[in-house]
C-alpha cells in the first residue's frame, strides 16, 4: 500500500513530463514530488526514467494498476477533482471547466495513443477529444462518450458515472475567470 499523495506524485510526474508542474497541482514542493514519486516506485518495483519523450515507468506494472484503480475508485467515492486531460484544439474549453469537479490539463501532443494508455491505466480519469476515435472500438476498457463541445474517452466503468454529467454542465456554461496563466510553451491547468 502506498499513501494517496505519493502515487498522486507519481501519477502526476508521468502524466504532466514535469515536476514543477506536479508540485503545483499536489500543493508541495518539486521535491517532495520527487521524493513521493521514487517512493511508490519503489514500493511497486517499477523505475521510474526520464527519457525524450518524458517521464516513464520501466517494470511491471500488474500492482500498481491494482493500485491506481483503488485510488480512483476512491477519488469517485469522495468526490475528488477527477483528471481530465484535453486535446490542443479543446484549449477554449479550459475557462468553461474552471469551476467543474475536474482537474484540466491541456494534452502536450496530439498522439491519442498517449492518452489513451493514460486513460487504460487510470492515471488521468478521461480525454476530451474533438472528434470520434474510431480506432477505439479495438479497446475492450474504453467508451467514447458524445458530449456537446467534443467526445470524452473514459473506462468503460465510468461511463454513467454522475462527473460526466458535471462535466456535460461545465462545457455548455460560461465561466472562466481561473484558468492558470503559464510561460509561454506550458500547458495551462485549472483547480477549483
């Protein structure tokens, strides 16, 4: 068992490429990111390396995904801001979903498969996307779910969950006031 801040650490540090970033969005330190980070990867006997592409896990990884869908299941239980990841032509959505239940990070690429297998292994909770994946269809634990402002792919278990109608709500109003301003070439992220 690891403690829900250290994988959040981990979690974020893979999905983000960035522990400043993963710092801001845990409320810590960059290394308390790293420390916490290292610490769940040692307890599941993964490594974690960074490489051009980012940060990555080398190992198995059977307990940790047990592991990551205990703690989504416990974010869903608890109401917690569940993590959204948009695709770069979703950017004007960010300010609508300011005040949703969700953590927003606008996607660094357009490589779907990339957020898909982030999607598969529970780090981030759904992808918005623009357009139908057709290619999806081939994932037994995907669904693509139709919203007004573009199509949400999520774990097929989370489809008729109550945070997507919250989300359906955030897209279709007009707030915006707290979306994050970033340095030039960042990717701008929101919390509550």
């Amino acid at each position: 068992m690891v403690t829900p801040e250290a994988l959040d650490a981990l979690d974020f540090l893979v999905w983000l490429n960035s522990g400043y970033r993963a710092a801001e969005l845990c409320g810590c330190h960059q290394s308390s990111i790293s420390r916490r980070a290292q610490e769940a990867a040692d307890v599941f006997g993964v490594s974690l390396i960074r490489d051009s592409a980012g940060w990555r896990l080398s190992g198995p990884t059977v307990l940790l995904d047990l592991e990551r869908e205990v703690h989504q299941l416990h974010r869903l239980l608890r109401g917690s801001e569940l993590r959204l990841e948009l695709a770069p032509p979703l950017a004007g959505c960010l300010p609508r979903l300011a005040a949703s239940a969700w953590i927003a990070v606008l996607a660094e690429t357009t490589q779907q498969e990339r957020s898909w297998s982030l999607v598969e292994s529970r780090v981030i909770d759904g992808w918005l996307t623009d357009r139908h994946p057709a290619a999806i269809d081939g994932r037994e634990g995907l669904v693509a779910c139709a919203l007004q402002e573009g199509v949400l792919v999520v774990r097929r278990e989370l489809a008729g969950h109550p945070a997507l109608n919250s989300l359906a709500l955030a897209l279709q109003g007009s707030n915006g006031s707290n979306v994050e301003n970033r340095a030039s070439g960042e990717a701008p992220a929101f919390r509550r």
